[in-house]
C-alpha cells in the first residue's frame, strides 16, 4: 500500500488535501464518532464547570472559568473514551497513523463577553497556526459541542491564504514556548509567546455555522480565530490536527507567504501511537 494511501472516505486522500491547502474549507455534517467525541467532551466539561456546558460562564469568575477550563482538558488529554471516538472520526476522514502525524484532540472555550476580560487578548487573538511552528501540510479539524451560527462560531479569512499580513511570528520559537509551558502555562507577559495579526484583519470575513458535532475541516495557513461573541452560551469545542507524513516530507501544503516562526510543530504529534522511525 502507498505511504499516503488510507482506507474509507477519500476526504482527506491526496485530492482532498490538495484542495485544503489550496484553500477549500469543508463544513461537513456530523457523524457517529464525531457525535461520540461531543459526548464524551461534554461529560468532562460538565463535571469540571459543575452543570451544563451552555452555561459555565454563569458559575465562575474570569480566573475561576480559566481553573476550570484548565482542569477540563488535562482530564480529556487521558480520557480513553475521547481518544478512541477521536481516532474513529479521523478514520472516517480517511486519516492513520501510518500515514498521517496526529495532534491530541484539544478543548477550546469561548465565553460571552469573554474579549472583553483583560489578560484575554491572546486567546482571541487572529493568526495562522502557521506562525506557531506547525507546517504547511497540517489541517485542522473543528468540532463545536453545540450548535454554532455566525455570530458565534470560527473566522475565517479565506481570501487572505496568499496575501502577507504584518505579524510578530519572527519571535516565536517552539522550543522555547515548549519551555515556558505551552498553551496550557496561562503566562501573558510575553507578547511573543503568541503571534498575532498585527493591524486591521481583511474585510472579507467566513463564520460556518455549524449543528453540533459538525466537522470544519481547514489549512493550518488560514487566518482564523474565536469570534467574540454576546450570545447567552458558552461554545465548547473540540480540535485535532493532522500532517500527511509524506505531504510534509516532500514539502507540499498550503502557501507560506508569511512565516517567520522557528521550529516545527508536529514534531511532538503522536496521538494514534505513529510507528517508531515513521517519517516526519
């Protein structure tokens, strides 16, 4: 079988890939493992957030709902039922291990009037997950845990995949975000940790709506971020990202037309247990 070959939908076989990187985004309905995966999710966030995941932002201050959070997803990084439906909707898509470099899935939490908090400006910061060291080959994989609209769902800025925008990625460098913690470290007294469009974001701008459990497939090299909201809910989400092993050897994926970051990412990718000496 070819390295890049995979087994059941061609989603994300070479074809659709190919289509990702030059700037498709897909917003496909849910299946029955992504319906699995917003289960399990929505269990460890109602245990952390003390009642329904809709309204967490009505039972913790800024710090409290930040504690929270934090307790949420180290619970979910080990949680075997999520790391099993996580891989099953992979494998709908048409991702293995053998073929594909796997990030852990990731839980994101988007309260109402939450940009308006201080210390929250990085969190809604728009950016590339490019300028944060992941290659060019990656695509990402979005899962709200309810339903989504426009005014509440993921930006996106198609238009802006070739154009270069003015950003601070020069001053990230993995290894040492890795050192000071991660996305996980809560430090804010370094504007470098995380880079960041700088200036007014493109005009033309993409928001899918999606059902819960919906899947929004796009290129790490899209600028993207949360969309400040006011609706009454909290959004819960749930992400996985993905590297064609052999995409990423050959040196295929989305343009790169304004990254400056250092290091690489995916690396550190291994959930789905990758074989030993398998390709980065």
């Amino acid at each position: 079988m070819p390295e890049d070959a995979v087994s059941g939908s061609p989603v994300l076989g070479p074809a659709g890939r190919a289509a990702i990187y030059a700037g498709s985004c897909l917003a496909l309905p849910p299946s029955a493992a992504s319906e699995r995966v917003v289960e399990a999710a929505r269990q460890v966030v109602e245990r952390a957030f003390l009642g329904p995941a809709e309204t967490a932002h009505q039972r913790f201050d800024g710090p409290g709902f930040f504690a929270a959070l934090t307790a949420a997803r180290g619970i979910l990084a080990t949680d075997a039922e999520l790391a099993r439906s996580s891989l099953a909707m992979l494998e709908e898509l048409g991702v293995s291990p053998n073929a594909f470099a796997m990030d852990r899935p990731r839980l994101r939490a988007v309260a109402p009037g939450g940009h308006r908090v201080a210390g929250t400006h990085a969190a809604y910061a728009l950016h590339r997950d490019t300028w944060y060291a992941n290659p060019r080959a990656q695509i990402n994989l979005w899962v709200p845990l309810r339903a989504v609209s426009e005014r509440d769902g993921l930006s996106l800025y198609p238009g802006a995949l070739r154009t270069p925008l003015a950003n601070d990625s020069e001053s990230f460098d993995y290894a040492a975000f890795r050192r000071l913690g991660g996305f996980q470290s809560g430090r804010s007294d370094s504007p470098a940790a995380y880079p960041r469009l700088l200036g007014s974001p493109p005009a033309e701008r993409t928001v899918p709506p999606l059902p819960r459990a919906g899947r929004l497939l796009f290129s790490a090299a899209q600028l993207h971020g949360p969309t400040p909201h006011d609706e009454a809910h909290t959004r819960f989400s749930v992400d996985v990202r993905v590297v064609s092993r052999l995409d990423h050897r050959l040196g295929r994926g989305a343009p790169r037309v304004d990254d400056r970051s250092r290091g690489d990412a995916s690396a550190e990718y291994d959930f789905g247990g990758p074989p030993a000496g398998a390709p980065a």
